[in-house]
C-alpha cells in the first residue's frame, strides 16, 4: 500500500486526503490544530464555493451540509455612482460553509475512513524525516518556514505586494435581499470593493461581509482595531460611507460570534511546486501553499477542490511509479492549465477596470444571456476569455466571439 502524508488539513489537505483513503492509500494528516480548537478559534476565510467545486466534494460524499447551509442562487453587481446595477441567477446555486464548521467533521471522516490524524507543529527538519518515511509528501499549508521551502515564480506572479487590505465580519440579523439570495458584489472605484453573501457558521445561518479596500485608500482602515465591536462598528461605518444603499439590511447586524472577524493583506503569490529539503529530499506544494490568489473573485476554496481533483486523478494514474521531479512538475502543469485563468482575471479585477470591461458589465444589465454568462464564470472562470478578459472580442450589445 502507498504511502501519502499531507502536511495542513484545511480544504485540500482534508478533501486530497479521504479521496486517496478511498482510493486504497495509507494517508497521515498533519496539523497544528485539534478539530476543537479549529471550531473555536477564529474565522479562516469567506470560502463561497460554486458548483463544479461542489460536485468535487460530492464525488467523496463530503457534502455534509446541504440540509442546514443556506444556497447562495445568484450575484448581484454595482458600480457606485453609475447606473450598472443589475442581477442575475446562477445556473446551480454556490455554498459557503465556515470552515470552523467544516473542517472538524472532515477531520472526524478522514479518522473514521482509516486516515492517521497527528496534531502536531512541523517545520522543515521534520519535513525531512517526514519524506523517508512514505512515498509522497504534499504540503498544503504553506505559513511560515515550510512556506519559504516554496520558491516565488517570478514569470507568474503579477504582484510582489499586497493590493488589498482585507477584512471579514461574519453577521447575525442581516435583512435578506428582496428577491433571491446572492454574493452582493459592489464597486466602488478608487476605494475598493464590498460584498456579502449568507453562509453557515458555528451558530447557523449568517452572513459574511468581505471589504477588499485599496490600500492607503479610505477603505484600508483596520489598523488599530482591537476589538470585535470596533471591527463591527467599522464595518458598519464603510457601508454607510460607500454603500448606503445596504444600511436598512445591515441596521439590526451583530457578529455571531467573537471570533467572527478577520482583518489582514498578502500579496498574491505563485511558487514553484517543488520544494527542496535540508538531506536534499523533494515535497510537493499544492493549492494555496503555491498558488494563492485575493480574495476578490472568491476563487480560493474553489481553487483548493479543482486542484485536488487534479492531484487525486494524476496520483491514481500514476500506479505504483516514483513521484519524482518530473512527475511534480507535470502535475503542476495540469493544474496550472486551468489555475492560469483564474489568476489572469482575479489580478486583473485588483487594478482598474479597463473601459472596454466598463461597456460589457454595463451591457449585461440590458442582455439577460450576456448576464447570465458572466456570473457562470465564478463557477469556471476559464469562460470569460476571450470576451471579457480580451473585450475587444464582444461589442457593448453583448455579441461575443
């Protein structure tokens, strides 16, 4: 039997995991957090997650919470002052599942399925001794000194800075919208962006409200809060500034609970796959740990459940052969066949939006099939090219090559 050990059991970690203990592997988890610690800690991400993300987690039975976890069915966009203003449906609803809520009952499935789960902090010696004793080692959880294993691609990462300051406030007694539920996506140029969306939390149902501010913009301003009231009331203080059309929906909001903010910035980064160990011994970054993308277009768990099918499908097909260099990078390759997109048009919403883009967001509130093509693209971002990301390729009446 082969053995696999992951380092990190968040998305990929847990989801690559069970799929390989379903498929025969010998599988160690590693990490640093027992499932009672990740469920009471603090909030780690907004992870809405669209349907062909979702189909992957089905194909595991991993899709736990469909009966409480309330359907995302949509997306709403607005441009602050501009008449863009305009929703459609998705064609199969999105999910956001907080990840304190998830990631403890994968961990109990990955146990249950005959996984080995050790809790543990590991740094690079223990990755060392780590990679003698199994067949492959994968990283997927790429912080501090294991992260530095990861060298930056300097031809694939646009940005050697942070291009948002980001904050999360996960909400209680959000008045819902009008007509079908939505990531509620705003605009607002030269200062940042604003959306929200419902999700599943420790407590049940809330919303997430995620900033994405312009730094050293009026929307960079989470320095100095302390406190989860401050970091509400700032939250509250951005929509009446920028959004005051959302101030009836958000009059009666409190945090569900104290732990449900976040507030940080990283620059998006892309790392060579392969990292080199002290004995000269290989490990294999996946996911966030070599290709991390802003938050803006929501793609990062999406990108986490693509990548593992990838991984899971190029391990099963490789039999009992060594998981050398040349196999590592090949995989990557797969992965990077459809990651490519999905950075191309998450970096490309982190700068201005051309006038071209300008014309075909405004032409999809008068061309319902325009419309509802571009909120398809959350689900498989490789869509939008040509016509969105090349828009010379679509005139402003939504004809698209």
């Amino acid at each position: 039997m082969r053995k696999i050990t992951i380092i990190g059991a968040g998305q990929s970690g847990l989801q690559l995991g069970i799929g390989l203990l379903q498929n025969g592997y010998e599988v160690k988890v590693i990490t640093n957090k027992t499932a009672e610690e990740v469920a009471q800690g603090r909030v780690l991400s907004s992870q809405c997650m669209f349907d062909m993300a979702l189909q992957n987690e089905r194909d595991l039975h991993l899709n736990y919470f469909d009966q409480d976890c309330p359907w995302v069915d949509g997306i709403g966009f607005k441009i602050k002052d501009t008449p863009i203003a305009w929703q459609h449906r998705l064609d199969k609803p999105a999910q956001s599942v907080d990840q304190r809520v998830k990631m403890p009952v994968w961990m109990k499935a990955f146990e249950e399925q005959g996984g080995e789960l050790v809790i543990q902090e590991v740094d690079v010696n223990d990755l060392d001794r780590l990679s003698k004793e199994c067949d492959l080692l994968m990283v997927a959880s790429g912080k501090g000194d294991i992260g530095k294993m990861f060298n930056r691609d300097q031809q694939r990462s646009s940005f050697d800075k942070p291009m948002r300051a980001l904050g999360l406030t996960y909400v209680k007694g959000m008045k819902p919208r009008d007509d079908f539920s939505a990531v509620d996506f705003n605009l607002i140029p030269g200062v940042g962006e604003y959306f929200t969306f419902p999700a599943l939390t420790t407590s049940g149902p809330c919303d997430i409200m995620v900033f994405e501010g312009v730094p050293g913009g009026p929307m960079d301003c989470w320095q100095g809060v302390d406190s989860p009231d401050q970091h509400l009331q700032v939250s509250k203080d951005i929509i009446a500034e920028f959004v005051p059309g959302d101030l009836e929906r958000i009059k009666d909001i409190e945090l569900t609970d104290d732990n449900g903010i976040l507030a940080g910035r990283f620059p998006p980064t892309i790392r060579n796959p392969i990292g080199r160990l002290p004995s000269g011994g290989i490990a294999y970054g996946i996911a966030d740990t070599v290709c991390l993308n802003d938050p803006i277009t929501g793609q990062g768990s999406n990108n986490a459940s693509k990548c593992v099918a990838v991984h899971l499908a190029s391990i099963l097909a490789h039999g009992e052969q060594a998981f050398d260099e040349k196999w590592m990078l090949k995989t990557f390759d797969k992965y990077w066949s459809y990651a490519q997109w999905v950075v191309s048009w998450t970096n490309a919403l982190l700068l201005p939006p051309t006038e071209k883009m300008v014309q075909v967001l405004a032409a999809c509130g008068e061309d319902e099939a325009l419309a509802q093509r571009f909120v398809n693209g959350f689900d498989d971002p490789r869509d939008y090219y040509p016509w969105f990301m090349e828009p010379n390729q679509v005139d402003v009446a939504g004809n698209w090559a």
